[in-house]
C-alpha cells in the first residue's frame, strides 16, 4: 500500500522514496492535535483522511522508536 505524507507541500510518499517510513498519527486526541497543526492542512482531502501519517523525515532520529514490527 501507498503512503502519503499529510504534511502541507511535502511530496514524500513511499512509491517514490522505498526508504521512507510513515509514521501514524497518535491516538490521543491532544497529540493528534498538534501534529494536525504542524502539517499546516485544512482542505477537504486531509480532512477524510481516516489515518493520516507524517513521513520520517520531519522527525529527529531520537524521536523515532523502532520496534521488532517497524516503525
């Protein structure tokens, strides 16, 4: 499956970056929030997005937890 990056102009996806990983948004509403924020989108397209994800490199390394299942 094709993931998309959620953050406004960036064109990262993983059908044109096989390194790239795509990271969920949270669960908790407060964190999704931000996260929401800081991809700067308010049009209709991001809005029906049921899962959107941010793509790795908008994260610091240490941010970023890997675990026997990936990302």
């Amino acid at each position: 499956m094709v993931h998309y990056c959620a953050v406004k102009c960036c064109n990262n996806g993983t059908n044109n970056r096989k390194d790239l990983a795509c990271i969920s948004f949270p669960k908790n509403r407060l964190l999704r929030k931000r996260w929401s924020d800081f991809c700067c989108r308010s049009d209709k397209k991001f809005k029906d997005l049921n899962n959107p994800k941010i793509c790795s490199p908008h994260f610091m390394p240490k941010d970023i937890r890997t675990t026997l299942n990936g990302i």
